[in-house]
C-alpha cells in the first residue's frame, strides 16, 4: 500500500518548476526526509537525467519502497536509512541536497546536522534546496504559518518554523552562498544555495 500525502501531491508542481531549473546540470542529488516518497518518484519521473537517491528514517522505507515498486524508475535508487543525528551518514557523494519539510520538524541540533552532513557529502560544486515554511526577521509571514507553528511545538517542543537567516547562517558556514528565495503556494518557500 503506498502511503499518500496531499501536500505532496499539491506542493509537487511548484517544487518541480524550480529543480528543473536549478537542477539542470546536477547529476546525483541526495533527499533528506523523503517521507512518504511522493516527491522522489514524481521529480525521479520528470527528471531523468538525474540519479535521485531518497532517504529517511528505517520506518519510512516500506512506503517508499511501495512507490518506486509501483513507478520503476531507473533513475531513483532505493531508499537509504539516514538519521541526521548519526555522525556518519552511509551514503555517497552528491551534487545536490532536497529536503521537505523537514527543518521544522526536527530539532534544532538536528538542522545542524543536516548542513555538517552536506559538507561531509558534498561535491566541490553543490546546490542545495529546501522547501518549507520560513520566518524573516523572526515573523511569521502569515497567521496560517503562526497556527501550524504552535500546533508543531504543541507535538515537541524542540520542532517550530525556523528562520530564513538562521538556515542561511549555517549553510553560510558550510561555504553555500544563497541563490534563490522562492515563493511557493500556501505560505512556503524554496530555498536555493550554490557554492
Ligand atoms: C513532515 S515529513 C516530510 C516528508 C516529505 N519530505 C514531504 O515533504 O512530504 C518529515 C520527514 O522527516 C523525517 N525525519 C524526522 N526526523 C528525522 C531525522 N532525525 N533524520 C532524518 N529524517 C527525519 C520523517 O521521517 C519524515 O519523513
């Protein structure tokens, strides 16, 4: 039974638009938190020139697994298990980082971690993208992000929408230098770093 996520199947579209472009010239790109899969079959699909390598917590797998089952693209890899609190990441080395909803999900040591695990894994040449939700200057930028905010800390308090400059900080001190701020449907954005 493959797992279905309605953001995804919304969210996939607007995302798209942007990999197509920003991803034209990558070849192995790493995705962290690839949930249900959605997202790596349907970029996989559309973006053959890419090795796309999902990952995610062990659990996530099986779902996963349904989709690439179902769709049988040569270009998408199995899934691997990737815990971003692990030091050592066994995976390869990439091109390209995408990761969904997944900064505010996990702590902030964990977003951290994300962006150590990038440098270790990164190629010289790297564009890195994220797609979420994201404060400025410590706002939110609407009362639908302020509400799913307190719902997220409500679940555990160490998740919360996190802010633009804070990710940036971190990416900054891996060396990425910020592309690209682009808004998506629903209050999201599309984070993109080169470097
Ligand atoms: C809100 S879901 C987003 C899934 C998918 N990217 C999407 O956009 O639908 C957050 C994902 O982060 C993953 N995740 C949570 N903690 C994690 C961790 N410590 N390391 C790696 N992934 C984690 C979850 O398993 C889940 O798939």
């Amino acid at each position: 039974m493959k797992p279905f996520s309605e953001a995804c199947e919304r969210n996939r579209v607007p995302i798209l638009t942007v990999l197509a472009r920003v991803f034209a010239d990558r070849r192995r790109v790493l995705e962290i938190g690839s949930g249900t899969g959605q997202h790596a079959v349907s970029f996989g699909a559309a973006l053959p020139h890419l090795a796309w390598q999902p990952s995610d917590l062990p659990h996530c797998h099986a779902g996963i697994r349904a989709w690439l089952d179902a769709t049988r693209l040569p270009n998408v890899l199995p899934p691997v298990a990737l815990d971003l609190h692990d030091p050592v990441w066994d995976v390869g080395r990439f091109d390209a980082f995408f990761s969904a909803n997944v900064v505010h999900i996990v702590d902030w040591v964990g977003v951290e971690a994300l962006f150590e695990g990038i440098a270790r894994h990164r190629e010289a040449d790297c564009r890195v993208a994220l797609y979420g939700p994201f404060n400025y200057g410590g706002r939110f930028t609407s009362e639908s992000n302020a509400a799913f905010d307190a719902w997220l800390r409500r679940k555990d308090a160490a998740s919360g929408i996190r802010d633009r400059d804070a990710i940036d900080a971190l990416a900054r001190r891996i060396g990425l230098r910020l592309l690209e701020d682009n808004p998506m449907p629903a209050n999201n954005r599309l984070l993109v770093w080169g470097g």
